[in-house]
C-alpha cells in the first residue's frame, strides 16, 4: 500500500508514537543546526519501525512549522527529501 500521510499520522498519537516523534525532531533539529539542511535518509538512518511512520512524524512536524521541506526542481525519491528550518521575519 502508498504512503498515505492522512492514514499515518492517526498513528503519531500513541504513546510509542510521540516518543518517536520527539526523537526524530530532535534528530532533524541536530542535523540541520550542523549543516543548515538535512535528508530524509540521514534523518532517519538510525531509525527501526514502520517506516511510514517515521515518514509521517516528518512531515507532521512540518505541518506543525516546525520545518520545511526544500522545494527541488524534480520530485526526488523519498529519502533524498531535503529539510531545513523555517526563516524567521
């Protein structure tokens, strides 16, 4: 089955889930303090579970603005997506 973000993200409210959740930002937030940006494959490399569902609690928290996912000229394979932080004003 495709990866349905609406279907995944009903998961990132489990416990367990928002433990990964929290890692992940943490992860994401070390990586792109370290070189501005960060892949999806280095974000979650360490990372074992569903692997939809790490992908949800990406995008999650870009949907929460904690993030924001670089614009790429061609629709690149999942784990070469690229994130960084959001310009403050």
């Amino acid at each position: 089955m495709p990866y349905d973000y609406s279907l995944e993200k009903l998961k990132l409210y489990w416990p367990e889930s928002q433990k990964t959740l929290f890692k992940i930002r943490r992860r994401m937030d070390e990586l792109i303090t370290e070189s501005g940006v960060a892949r999806l494959q280095e974000i979650l490399g360490d990372f074992t579970g569903d692997g939809w569902e790490l992908m949800a609690c990406v995008d999650y928290l870009c949907e929460m603005g904690e993030f924001v996912e670089v614009e790429q000229r061609r629709y690149p394979p999942g784990q070469y997506r690229i994130f960084r932080k959001p310009y403050e004003d």
